[in-house]
C-alpha cells in the first residue's frame, strides 16, 4: 500500500458544472468499479444539506485512480451513550464517511483503503473525529492499529440470492420456516383477512409512502426513541426517479403496520430502518413483512444480494445465508477530539460488561418473562 497516492479536495457543487464532480461521476461509471448506494455521486447529491461540506479523497497508485471516498464535514455534539442511556456529549467538527462501500476499482481491499483515508485525514483535515460507517472486518480481529478503533463490531447478514424463492426457503432451517408461516398466518387471522403488503417504486407513490413510514414511525421504538426518522418525501421521489426505489409496507386493511425502507441498487437489494407499531409486537409484524417481502424479491427484477444493514438482530440472523463482522472505523485528531473518542470506548466498555453481568444473573430473562406476564 506504499505507493498509493492519497489528496482531499472540498466539493463546492454538485452538479455537471464541477470538473471534480463530473470526475467523481465518470469514476462511478467505470466497468471495474464498485460503488454502494450511499456513495454514490446522485444520492449524495439528494441528501446535500446546507450547511455540509463534502470533501472527496482521491486515491491513486500509479497515476491510475483506485477509489474516492466521500465525506461528509459538519459540527454536531458526539453523545456518550450506555445502551440508551445518554450521560452527556460534547462539540465536535466531524468528518464522516456514511458508507465503507465507496466506489474503489475491483481487486483492491475497501478496508487497507479507508484505513489510509483517515490516516490521511486526521494530519490534512479540519477536524476533531474521523469515523468511517459499516465497514467490514478480517475474520478474528477487530484492532485497526495506527491510531484508529473500531467501535461497534456487530455481526451483520445478507443473502446471496439463489434461482428462486423455492431454493432459497430450502437454504432456511426447517424450525425457521415453520416459525415464518406460523406467525404469518396467526398475524393474517389478528387482522381477520385484511392482511396484505405493497410495493412503493415509482415517483408518483413517493408522496403517499412519506406518509405511511412517518405513521409507523412515529408508533415504533424508533419514533419513541426520536432515532432513523424517514428520509424527506423530495429524497424519496429522487431515488425513485432513477429506479433505486423499492420500499415495503404492511397493511391491516388500509393502516399500515409495518415498513421496510428499502433500495436496489446494482443489484444489492437494501433494507434500511425497518419499523412497526409497537401496537401490533405480539404478532412479530416486522419478520411477516420481511417472510413476505422476501418472496415479492423474486418475482420481477431479482437482486444478486440482500443486504440486511449494518447491526445485529434476531430476524437477520433468522433469514441471511451469510454473516460478516462490521463496524466503525473511528480516529481522533485533536485533544478535544482524543478526549471525546477516549468516553465513548469507555463506554462502550462499561455497556459490554453490563450487558454481560445482567445475562450472567438472568436480569434479562426475568425482565422479560415480566413484561410477558410470566411472573
């Protein structure tokens, strides 16, 4: 890695004007690049903010450009969080890459590369915290070394999608298809037939989906918790434009539910910030809507992948055919930014070893056969 050739450059626009966003563009296109969809040049563009700064780090080896990665410079308060729990925060300059799938040519490592942007970054930049979002793991080690922690590590699933829902239910554990038919057909008889689910792709039904993800939302956890509200209505019809859209929502006869947020985008099908009403959680509204969505995946316009996102949970686990270990590349490149990056591993420490102690006693267990009134 020696040879590579790393500089930073701000964006001023985002638009054809630019010559460096029209090289970004031009990079994207290329037949031997990869790019994911939250790095991509257009969706970037949708999610602009005013007062954002987007700096591009382009890498070169041998005058050939390799990769650029986009990040996203802006001030906000880092929170100091035990679970939920938030203890406090502080002020921050924040360089962020929101994705670790930047657009990089194929054969060369995403990992090495966004190690050696915040290298880069944290001497060149101005800023007091670096972090690189859902980035994959080598098998065993979590230490990133030169000055860099990795925060986060979960386990994350996918589907290498097979020839067709048949094979891919045959790939599943019997007990697990058991479990998705026989709560799909107990949430079909709680909503005495009015049970159903469609598909949102095209802009006009942009306006109508905005709607129902803010009504579920504002019933889930998320919405109590005021955490992955739904992207704005204009952000949604962009997509939709450019046919990314394919969104998911569960019906009881005209209330939904249920939503999955979703994108596909060259091929990899994305699920992001699924959410139901907690009304409806003793009927598992979420793992129907995914039992159900899934299926609708193979009937026109098949993915390659499914890509459940970054973090651990049970119905990931449940339905993926394949696990990776992801998480936050972070570094810290002043004093303020040193001190606010040592609170937030201390308590992420202070978290694992809580979390650890309450399964040990069986805190958790008994929490829960309480809440399910098991006594």
């Amino acid at each position: 890695m020696d040879d590579l050739r790393l500089e930073c450059r701000q964006l001023t626009t985002l638009d054809d004007n630019d010559p460096l966003f029209r090289e970004w563009v031009s990079f994207v296109d290329g037949a031997d690049v990869r790019c994911g969809f939250w790095c991509d040049p257009a969706v970037c563009g949708m999610s602009w903010r005013p007062d954002d700064e987007l700096h591009l780090v382009r890498v070169s080896r041998a005058g050939q450009r390799i990769a650029v990665l986009p990040f996203r410079r802006y001030r906000a308060r880092l929170g100091y969080y035990i679970g939920l729990l938030r203890l406090g925060s502080t002020p921050a300059w924040i360089m962020r890459l929101a994705d670790a799938e930047f657009p990089v040519r194929v054969g060369e490592s995403r990992v090495d590369i966004a190690r050696r942007a915040l290298v880069h970054l944290r001497c060149a930049a101005d800023a007091d915290i670096l972090f690189v979002e859902n980035c994959p793991l080598e098998s065993g080690t979590y230490r990133a070394g030169h000055g860099i922690r990795v925060r986060n590590a979960q386990p994350t699933y996918l589907i290498d999608v097979p020839r067709d829902h048949t094979a891919y239910l045959a790939g599943l554990k019997a007990r697990t298809r058991q479990t998705l038919r026989r709560k799909t057909r107990r949430l079909q008889q709680a909503c005495d037939g009015g049970l159903s689910m469609r598909c949102f792709r095209t802009p006009a039904e942009t306006v109508r989906l905005h709607g129902l993800l803010e009504r579920v939302w504002r019933r889930s956890w998320h919405g109590a918790l005021e955490r992955q509200a739904p992207p704005s209505a204009g952000f949604l019809e962009a997509v939709a434009e450019r046919g990314w859209l394919r969104s998911y929502v569960l019906f009881n006869g005209e209330e939904p539910i249920a939503t999955a947020l979703g994108f596909q985008y060259r091929g990899t099908f994305l699920d992001e910030a699924p959410a139901y009403d907690r009304a409806w959680q003793a009927h598992s509204p979420g793992l129907c809507l995914f039992h159900l969505l899934l299926e609708d995946l193979f009937r026109a316009d098949v993915p390659n992948v499914v890509d459940f996102g970054f973090g651990y949970n049970q119905y990931k686990a449940m339905l993926g055919s394949r696990r990776e270990m992801r998480g936050q590349l972070w570094t810290a490149a002043t004093e303020r930014g040193r001190a606010a990056l040592v609170g937030q591993v201390a308590c992420d420490a202070t978290y694992r070893a809580g979390k650890k102690l309450t399964g040990k006693l069986g805190f958790v267990r008994r929490f829960k056969r309480r809440l399910q009134g098991g006594g």
